[in-house]
C-alpha cells in the first residue's frame, strides 16, 4: 500500500544530504559508496519496519477494529524496533513534531530534519516524495551515521490521527496517551518520519 512507500534515494540527494548540525573537525567524512551503502541498508531496515507494522496494523484492524489495532500500534510499533534494532544492530524508530508517545520525541537533529521535510513540502514537493536525510554526527563522543525517511498520512491513518475520531478509539487513545498531539492530521501531511542510527 502506498502511504508507506518512500521515495527513492537518487544519487543526487546523497550528495546534497548533508545536514550536518555539530560536524566538527573530529567528525569523520564517509566515501561516497560507503554512503550509499549505509543508506541502502537503512532503507531495507526501515522498508522490513513498515510492512511489518502494517501487516499486523490491518490485521488487527480487520479482526478488531480500531481499538485492537491501537495495541498494535502501542505494544507491537516498539517490540518491532527492538527486534530489527536487536537484529541489525542499528537503533531504528520512529519520531514526528507532533507526538503520541512522548518515549518517540526527536532529538536535536531529527527535529531539524522533520522540519526540513515540512519546509520541503510546503515549497511544493508531494510528502511521499521527500527524498530521506542523513547525517554523520558524534553521538556522546562517538562518530555515528543517521537517516529519517519522512512518513506521509495516508487514508487509514485518519482512524487514529485524523480530525473525526470515534468516540470509542478517542477513549481508548486517551487513556493511554493523556498527552497525545497527534490527531488533527490530514491525507497527505507529514505524520512523521523513520529514524536510523548506525555506529561507525
Ligand atoms: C489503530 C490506530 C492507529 C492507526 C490506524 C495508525 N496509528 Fe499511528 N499510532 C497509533 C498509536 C497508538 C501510536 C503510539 C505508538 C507508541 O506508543 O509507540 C502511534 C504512533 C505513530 C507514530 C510514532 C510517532 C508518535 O506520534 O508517537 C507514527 C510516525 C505513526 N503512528 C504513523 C502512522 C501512520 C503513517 C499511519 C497510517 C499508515 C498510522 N500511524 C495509523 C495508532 C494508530
């Protein structure tokens, strides 16, 4: 289905990707293979992520609704990380600028990426279009290569982020999201991004 699709990586935008918000002198320059190599593989990560998610997201949606795929989307969104994190061994997640879960908040340069994808679109290009970022970075001292590929809202997503939403899955989304930000989202927008980081 296509709201998960991501746009593909062009060579183009390897070479222009560079976000780099704390480079300094020490931070380490990959070649242009190992680039693309570190970028492939975060897409093949994040592409297992997705289809596995929405796998079981329509599955449960399917056989119970909404409220059952809330705890899909609660219990199962994180297990999925760790498994492909524990699996890889690279940290793998999902983060937006508006939240559900508080434990998803971006960090200094994923907010600066998703802002960079929402100026991006707003100048025209289409969500399920944007080209991902990436970065090489110090993280606590210790070089580390970082992507985000944006997620665009798509249609079945308005059941639990979109503007309506029945009253059951609003009860059940605010028991266990008191401080939810993500609702009040349209087909089309920005819902967030997948976030990627690899040790070098
Ligand atoms: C059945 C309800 C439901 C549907 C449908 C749903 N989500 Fe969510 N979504 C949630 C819940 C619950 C969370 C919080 C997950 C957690 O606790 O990590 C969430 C979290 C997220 C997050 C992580 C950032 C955050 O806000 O915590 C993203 C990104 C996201 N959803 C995107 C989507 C997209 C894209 C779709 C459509 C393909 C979608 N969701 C469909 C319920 C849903």
């Amino acid at each position: 289905m296509h709201y998960w699709k991501l746009a593909p990586l062009a060579l183009a935008t390897l070479v222009t990707g560079f976000a780099s918000t704390n480079a300094t002198a020490d931070t380490p320059t990959l070649s242009q293979q190992e680039i693309q190599e570190r970028s492939a593989a975060s897409r093949e990560v994040i592409k297992r992520f997705a289809s596995t998610l929405q796998g079981e997201l329509q599955a449960a949606m399917k056989s119970g609704g909404p409220t059952e795929a809330i705890r899909v989307c609660n219990e199962r969104a994180p297990e999925i990380a760790a498994d492909l994190s524990a699996e890889t061994g690279m940290q793998i997640g999902r983060t937006s600028l508006k939240l559900r879960n508080p434990n998803n908040s971006p960090d200094r340069w994923e907010r600066l990426t998703l802002q960079g994808f929402e100026a991006q679109r707003a100048a025209g290009t289409p969500a399920p279009d944007l080209p991902p970022r990436f970065t090489v970075e110090l993280e606590d001292g210790e070089p580390a290569f970082r992507f985000m590929a944006a997620i665009p809202t798509g249609g079945v997503c308005l059941t639990c982020h979109g503007s309506s939403i029945d009253s059951d899955v609003q009860h059940a989304l605010e028991r266990l999201y008191p401080e939810d930000q993500a609702t009040g989202f349209s087909e089309g927008d920005i819902r967030g991004a997948f976030t990627i980081t690899q040790e070098m």
